[in-house]
C-alpha cells in the first residue's frame, strides 16, 4: 500500500514538474507580436481619446518594440512591397494590417525607396513607430499657438501675384527633422508633444510598424488630416518676434487635402498571427 501511494506521489510530481515545463515552453514561445498586442490590450484598456497611458505603460510598449525586426513580422526587404516600379507616378506604398480594435491598432507600412507618406496629424492620439529597417527621414511638428498674440491674422511675405488662400495658418515647431536607420529605437508622439505632425520619407527600402492608441475613427472627428508647410519667415504677425537664427525652428501649417499621388494600397499581412483574447 505505501509503495503504491509513493509511485502515485511520484507520477504526481512528475505530472506537475512537466505541466510547468509546459507552461514555460508556452510562454517562450510566445510571439513577439503576440506580446505587443497582449501588452496593447492591457495599457490602453483604460485610455481613450487624448488620454495618454502612464509612463511605465508607454515604457512597457515601448521595450517590446524596441526588440522587434521584420523578421518578427513575417516580412523580409527583397518582398515586393518594397521594390520601386517603373512608373511616372511616386512610389507605392503598402499597408498591412495586424489588428484594430475601439482601443488601438497595429499596423506596417511598407515603402520603397524615396517613396512619401504626406504631413499629417494623429488628433488625440498616443503613437509608436518603430522602423524595422531600412533608413528614413521623419520630420515632424507640435502646435505652438501660444506664441501668437490673441487673435493675430498672418501677412504673407510673397509675391503679389500669389493669390492663393492663406487663411488658417496655424504655427507649429519643428520638433524632428532628422535621419533614422535601423535598428533604432522606437519613436513616440504623444496628443500635444513628441511630434504629433510628421512626414515619413523613405532613402531606402524600409518598413515601419505602428501602434495607434485610439486608432483613426472619422465618425468620432479623429480623422486624418494632411498639411502643407511653409517657412516661417514667409509671413508676419504683429507682435509675434522670433530671433533670426531660430526661424528655422517654427513653420506655419495649412489644411489640405490628402495629396493626390498619395496612395497606400492593403496587402495580406503573413507573419506570426495574433490570437485576439
């Protein structure tokens, strides 16, 4: 009897020992993509339109990313995405989609060499880009009204021979204008700072995987909208004076519509899948 009960403690503690192993097997073998979802899910359970997760929870997003390659994502740099193509038209760029719920999304963009994603906005928004290779140029703005004396009007400083409409100049400050070559780290703009405004132009082949917390909604007003920029010495405000070699820190930003060369096209994604939960 008490040997019987001794081989069934044995097989227990073995059962168990391998449960365990199991366990430990499971969670090694967890996608990197898997676990920026699951941490996603978690961060942005709580957020919702201009409010930003607190700042160990960006860094918990932010740290996943951070390790991530296109190898973690199925995608390699000799893929069609990202060859040019003879065309007279710029660059095609491609979009694959990973996950979008009411809280957030994940998403890549796939560009080929010199191709552009236009000036635009991420209204209430906390983003992360992370380029996974290749080489960019980001530039980028925030909205620095506060500088403007109360209900100033802009004056161009052009040709009179311009007649185009500059109503609703808005300035902005420059906050990127600068180079990125994988691997790097990831970047993050935040509602009000960290370059809520950019423009992505590929020198190389690249592909950039984002996380949008919340993601576009038109009928919730966050929807994109594209801008054109100019320097900031092309026009004038009265009252409003900054220093000559710091001019080329600010710019002034106009609404416009989404270029029309500017196409992203949808392709399957076929990495690692995401098992929503």
């Amino acid at each position: 009897m008490g040997t019987e009960k001794n081989i069934s403690d044995m097989k227990d503690k073995e059962y168990n020992k391998s449960k365990k192993r199991r366990r430990r097997r499971r969670r090694r073998d967890v996608s990197r993509v898997q676990k920026l979802y699951e941490t996603c899910k978690q961060i942005f359970a709580n957020c919702g339109p201009g409010v930003v997760p607190s700042p160990e929870n960006v860094e918990r997003v932010k740290a996943v990313l951070d390790n991530m390659t296109e190898a973690d994502v199925g995608l390699m740099p000799n893929m069609p995405y990202f060859k040019s193509t003879l065309s007279d038209g710029p660059p095609k760029i491609m979009y694959l989609h990973l996950h979008e719920c009411d809280k957030f999304s994940i998403g890549i963009f796939c560009l080929p060499p010199s191709a552009v994603i236009p000036l635009h906005n991420h209204p209430g928004m906390t983003v992360f880009s992370k380029l996974l290779f290749g080489k960019m140029h980001i530039k980028s703005y925030d909205w620095v009204d506060n500088l403007l004396p109360h209900q100033s009007t802009p004056s161009a400083n052009i040709s009179d021979n311009d007649t185009r409409d500059w109503t609703g100049l808005r300035l902005a400050k420059l906050k990127k204008n600068s180079e990125f070559t994988a691997p790097c780290k990831t970047s993050i703009l935040y509602p009000a700072d960290g370059g809520n405004m950019h423009c992505f132009t590929a020198r190389t082949a690249c592909a950039v995987l984002d996380v949008l917390g919340p993601p576009y909604c038109d009928p919730e007003g966050r929807h994109c909208q594209y801008y054109y920029d100019f320097p900031f010495p092309n026009f004038s405000v009265d009252g409003l004076s900054v220093p000559e070699e710091q001019q080329n820190k600010y710019a002034w930003l106009k609404e416009g519509e989404k270029p029309e060369d500017f196409t992203v096209d949808g392709a399957l994604y076929s990495g690692p899948d995401i098992i929503v939960n």
